[in-house]
C-alpha cells in the first residue's frame, strides 16, 4: 500500500534517534529525544491551498528539520510515518 499526500502535505520518515551520546554514554530508550530530523518520502502536488499558491520546496529523499509538535503519526506497513504541512518543515539538511 502507498500513500500519496495531498496539496501542501509532505510525509516524513522520523530518522533514528542517537544510542549513544558524544561522550560515549549508551542512552536507554526512555532517555532518547523524539529526533526532529526526518527523511522525505513524498510531496504534495502543492497548488492553491486556503486561497493562497504554495509551491513545494522540498523533495523526496531530502533531510529536514521539522517542528516539535507538527504533523499527524501514521502507522502502515509497520512502519511509523508523520505526514506535515510544507510550512512545518524548519530547514532542508544538506
């Protein structure tokens, strides 16, 4: 099954969260940080969305920072995807 994404919606693909601090200090799950860089894994065709035109920034494949709070958790495949607004995405990661 696949998702595609509608106007300004682009979905997302949470990046693994770090085991280990900089230190060396292994972390328990519980410890870990929801991480806030994600993986582009489709876009929104973009278009008029709420009367205004947006056009998408942002590709498949792409690394970015997305806001704290932002987006709906979807599960399929078991696999865990967050599908965002194009203005929730902070930063493209180069």
């Amino acid at each position: 099954m696949t998702m595609k994404p509608l106007g300004d919606r682009v979905i997302i693909k949470n990046m693994e969260a770090e085991e280990t601090t900089k230190g060396g200090i292994i972390l328990a799950s519980a410890a870990k940080e929801k991480p806030l860089m994600a993986e582009v894994i489709a876009v929104g065709p973009g278009g008029m969305v709420d009367g205004k035109e947006v056009v998408m920034q942002v590709k498949p494949g792409e690394k970015v920072i997305y806001s704290k709070y932002a987006g709906t958790e979807v599960k399929m495949d078991g696999e865990e995807y967050i599908i965002v607004k194009q203005s929730d995405i902070l930063a493209i990661v180069e």
